[in-house]
C-alpha cells in the first residue's frame, strides 16, 4: 500500500489448561506461556505498531494477595519492551534464588505475570493518542474479584454516544477517544449485576448475550475476568476476523491463524475459525464451551484483510492475492495493446508481491499461448535459431522502485517537505529503454494517491518510459471505514475527489448540495443511519470516468509521459476473496446501520469544511 493507512489491531489470548509444573517438565520452563503469548503478539507485528499491552490472571491466589496484572507501552519496540520488563523481573528473582526456575510455585508467587490467563493486544490506533493511555488491554479492579476485568480488541463501535447514555454516564475527555472504554463500561456494568445475582459464579454467557447485541460495529474481543474467566467474542458479521486452536495443554485465540500455526507449530485444519456471534468461553476450572451469543448476521468479513492486512504467510491468504493479480491479466494486457516484448512489470510496494506473482503468472500463461500458437503455425518452417528465441522469450519483471527512507515530519515548509517526499521511493537505472518500454507497477491499492503523485510517479518518469500504468490489485476506495480501519474523511479518497472532479467537469456540482441538504434532512428526523446518500454521487459518473480523472490526478504537473491507472473489480475481487466478502468501502454497502450514520456524516464533514471523523 503506497499510502499507507493504520489499521486493524491485534489480539492475543491464551489459557493454560495444565499446572505450571506440567510445562517444566514437558517444555524446560515454567515460562512457557508468556514465551508463547511473546511469539503469538510477534507474529502479529504487521497489525500494530502505535503500542502494544498484556494482562494476566493468576488463579487460586490467597486473599490479600494480587491476581490481575496489567502493562502496556507505546514505545517504538512496545511489544521487546514489554517482555524484557518480565525477563529483567526474572533475572532479579533468580540473582538471590539461582533455582527459583525450577520451582513453579516459587516463580508464580514472584513473576506479576505469570499468571494462567494472558491477553495481549497490538494497537493501531484509529483515533485517540498514541501514547500508553489508550493501549489495550484496559482494566476495571474491584475488590470483589470477579468484579474485576480486563478487556482488548480489534475493533471499532459507532454508537459509543448511546452506550454511555444507557448507563447514564457523561463521557470523558479520555471515554470519547476510546471505543473500548464504551464497551468497558458496558462489559463491566453487566457482569457486577451477574455477580451481585450469583456471588462468585457468574454465567458469563448469559452476560455476553446481554451485552453484544448493544454494539454496532465491528469486533473482535478478548476478556479476562478476577475470578478466572476468559472469554473471546466476534461481531455478528464477522467483520473482524478471530481464530482458536485447543489441545490439552492449552486455549489460544488470535486474530491471525498463520500467527497460531507458527507459535504452537500446528495444522491448517487445527486452527478454527471463531464464526461469526460466537463466543469462546473458558471457565476457571479449564472447561470450556464454544456458543453463540447474538444471532449472526449475512457474513461480511472484512475484504481487506485478504487484500492487504493479514500477513501473507497463511496459505489461502497468500492464494487469494495472487488470485487478486491473475484477475487483473486481462485489463493489463489491453492497456499494454498485448506488447509484451516492450513492457517491464514491477511492484510497489512490498506488500504488492504476491499479487505481483499472481500477475506474472497471467502474463506468462498468455504468453505460453502464443508461443504454442506461433510454433504450430510454421509447421516445419524454422530453424534451432529461431525455436529457441521463441522459446526463451520471458515476461519482463524487474525491481524499479525501491523504497529509501522513511520521511520525518521535521521539514514543514512545502516546497522543501514536497521534494523530499520525491524521494521515499529510488529507482533502478537502466532497466527501461527510454520511449520505448511501458512500464507496469502494482499495488494494493490507492487510497489517497498522494505518494503516487509526489513520488512514484515522479521517479519512474526518470526512467522516460513509454508510458506508465499503474494497476491497483483492489477496486476504488470509495466510502469511510468505521469497523477498525483509519479511513474516515471522505476527503482523503482520490475516488471521491476524482468523482467531484467529473460532477464539476459535468457541470453537475448543484447535485452536491442537494446530497448535503438530504444528509441534513434524515439527521433532523434521526434517521441518518436508513440510506447511504453519497451513492447517489457516484451514479452520476462510470467508474471508466473516475479512473481516467484518478489517472489524471496522480499525474504530476507537466509530466507528458502518459500515466494510466487499472483497478480490480468488485466482481473479480469477490471471486478471489470468496470467504471475505464485506465490501462496504468500496461498494458503500454496510454491514450495520452505523455504517450509513458514519458515510453520511462524513460527506457532511467534507462540503463543511470540517477536517475531522465521521464518528
């Protein structure tokens, strides 16, 4: 993704299912699950790097004594940092007790968090700061112990307004810049009515299905309770994704399955998907049940996930990017007027390679065709000279981009900040022959189209290729995200803008008014979360237009080489994402109400100048 954007936390859950013991003798080491839980949020690195927390809960402590524990930071090595603080607690324990490590009940007495229940969470942080305030796990102590919880997700709600106003509660400066805090308080408030009906043995269940149902958004939550439950919910669509593996050792929940399989070594088929409205809930004697809390909706799991998100180490991820980019074959071969001979393919960034194979090998597999065809046509009329050049023709890949340096922020001026922002990309000299090869380069996707302009493009006309095209192995990003992903102000999509830009060109820019004037209408009457009104926007113009005017767009100032752009179709992208079908910013189409609520606000923000959240 050359404009990068935050996005989808992490989560990592597990539960010990054995005494501490078990684990010495079986693995060499009483740490064996913090060693886990480390490698589990590690795996998982990709999902965030704004911060990272844990928690743990030690069953059947002594009164008096402490049984939650809670660290979080937002350092640049959050999660190392974290887990060094453990490995520095350790040292100190076994510099007066050089055996303490072979004595369980020893090192669980010592280390705060080894402890049978851990949580921990990666953020990416949509809204609020990004300091150590706002890193998940959050915590609410009590002195009843099953009064006590800690909470993480990977999520976003759209309604957290309502969910304070259900418990009368006034947020804070803090409460509305955290969606967790809203459902903390939810969680929280409901599981001290459980306990107060049933001291010391509350049906977390029947709490889970009391309170799930309130959230609109998308979600996947880990909890861990005083008294020693822990539990993983996911919303009813199944917007955000969550997986579980358990065998007799252990309880694990994640929201990557390649993460489980390289942490705990095991099968595809062994790691489950947690389907969407269920809940997996483990009791403090180590039982557990798998069950739904909220009846499930029409399954829309997030698209980018498959796309961009999850790391590409999961087998049918990394099969359905490379479908992503075989997809795209065709458009490129009519852009490219079938001259293979004179185009080189490349991606931009990193992240593009997969799809990039998966374009490759659509590249390749037409140009197997016409190898065949041209050598069945001689019939007998060739020669070793001319079989082989035939034979040896190769589609043209090389590496011409290449990502330098990480821009600071520290130059301000624009005309400075603009041309060192040229330069985040490098460029191979050489590979191109100047006016005569196309140059192709992929991408995940566009979302803003600032880098492309500043800096892509600008160094790949240095090269004074025929023409560039760049091709985005996802379709148009189109509507603000409100389920976990930092893409919030209409204003910030080159779609949208390009798509204002043809309502100009048309001279149709009343219909924005009159789009506005809706908005206004339905939020008077409280009903702007019934319609999606900036569909009607986009009806006015095909999307051959909007791509024209994004490939105009990106074009930078006085650049005659031509610069064409290709992006995936919502058709082509659901056939290579089949499980993964949610859509929305693309397509406009929410899952849940607050979506249409968040669009429309959004678009509202935008023609009022307003440079902040849809929600």
């Amino acid at each position: 993704m050359s404009d990068p954007i935050k996005h989808e936390c992490g989560l990592a859950f597990i539960r010990l299912r054995k005494p501490f013991s078990h684990y010495l003798k079986q693995h060499g080491t009483v740490m064996w699950g913090l060693n886990k839980l480390y490698l589990l949020m590690e795996k998982q690195h990709n999902r965030g790097q704004d911060g990272a927390g844990i928690a743990s809960i030690k069953l059947n402590v002594e009164p008096g004594y402490p049984f939650l524990h809670r660290m979080r930071s937002a350092e640049p090595q959050a999660i190392s940092g974290l887990f060094k603080n453990i490995a520095d607690e350790v040292d100190e324990l076994c510099r007066y007790n050089p055996d303490a490590l072979k004595h369980p009940g020893l090192m669980k007495g010592h280390i705060k968090f080894l402890g049978e229940l851990l949580l921990g969470h990666l953020r990416y942080g949509t809204q609020g700061k990004n300091n150590a305030d706002f890193c998940h796990p959050f915590i609410k102590r009590n002195t009843v112990p099953g009064r006590n919880l800690a909470l993480a997700g990977n999520f976003n709600l759209v309604n957290t307004n309502e969910l304070f106003e259900k418990l009368n509660i006034i947020p804070g400066t803090f409460q509305k810049q955290s969606d967790l805090a809203a459902m903390m308080e939810i969680v929280h408030h409901y599981l001290i009515e459980a306990d107060k009906k049933s001291p010391g043995n509350v049906d977390i269940k029947s709490v889970l299905q009391e309170v799930i149902p309130m959230f609109d958004g998308g979600f996947a939550v880990g909890g861990l309770t005083g008294e020693g439950i822990g539990f993983v919910f996911r919303d009813r669509h199944g917007i955000r994704p969550c997986y579980y593996y358990i065998d007799d050792e252990v309880i694990v929940a994640a929201s990557e399955r390649s993460a489980i399989r390289t942490t705990f070594n095991v099968g595809e088929n062994e790691v489950k998907e947690l389907m969407p409205g269920n809940a997996l809930m483990v009791q403090a004697n180590g039982t557990y049940e798998i069950a739904e809390v909220v009846t499930p909706g029409e399954r829309r799991a997030c698209s980018f996930e498959r796309i961009y998100f999850s790391r590409g180490s999961d087998e049918k991820i990394y099969k359905e990017r490379k479908a992503l980019g075989l997809n795209l074959s065709e458009q490129v071969l009519n852009a490219i007027d079938f001259d293979l001979k004179n185009t080189i393919f490349s991606y931009i960034p990193n992240t593009a390679e997969v799809a990039f194979l998966g374009l490759h090998k659509g590249m390749n597999l037409y140009l197997n065709k016409i190898k065949t065809e041209r050598i069945l046509s001689w019939g007998k009329d060739f020669d070793e000279e001319k079989l082989s050049e035939m034979v040896n023709r190769r589609i043209r890949i090389d590496k011409i981009a290449i990502k330098d340096v990480k821009m600071r922020t520290f130059i301000t001026e624009d005309a400075s900040r603009n041309e060192m922002v040229q330069h985040v990309y490098d460029i191979t000299y050489g590979t191109v022959r100047p006016g005569i090869d196309t140059i192709v380069v992929i991408d995940d996707s566009i979302v803003r189209g600032t880098t492309l302009k500043e800096s892509i493009i600008k160094m790949l006309s240095r090269l004074k290729p025929k023409k560039i095209i760049v091709v985005s192995s996802c379709p148009q990003i189109r509507y603000p995200d409100c389920y976990g992903i930092d893409m919030s102000k209409m204003g910030d999509f080159i779609a949208f803008n390009a798509a204002v830009n043809v309502l100009k060109d048309q001279g149709k820019e009343s219909l924005l008014n009159e789009l506005l004037q809706r908005c206004k209408e339905l939020k008077e009457q409280n009903l702007l979360h019934t319609e999606n009104v900036v569909k009607q926007l986009y009806k006015s113009s095909t999307v051959d237009e909007i791509t024209e005017k994004i490939a105009e767009m990106i074009t930078p100032a006085g650049l005659n080489i031509p610069v064409q752009v290709i992006f995936q179709s919502i058709e082509d992208l659901h056939k290579a994402c089949p499980g993964n079908l949610g859509d929305w910013y693309f397509t406009g189409d929410y899952p849940t109400e607050g979506g249409n609520r968040v669009v429309n606000q959004a678009f509202m923000n935008y023609m009022e100048g307003k440079n902040e959240r849809g929600y």
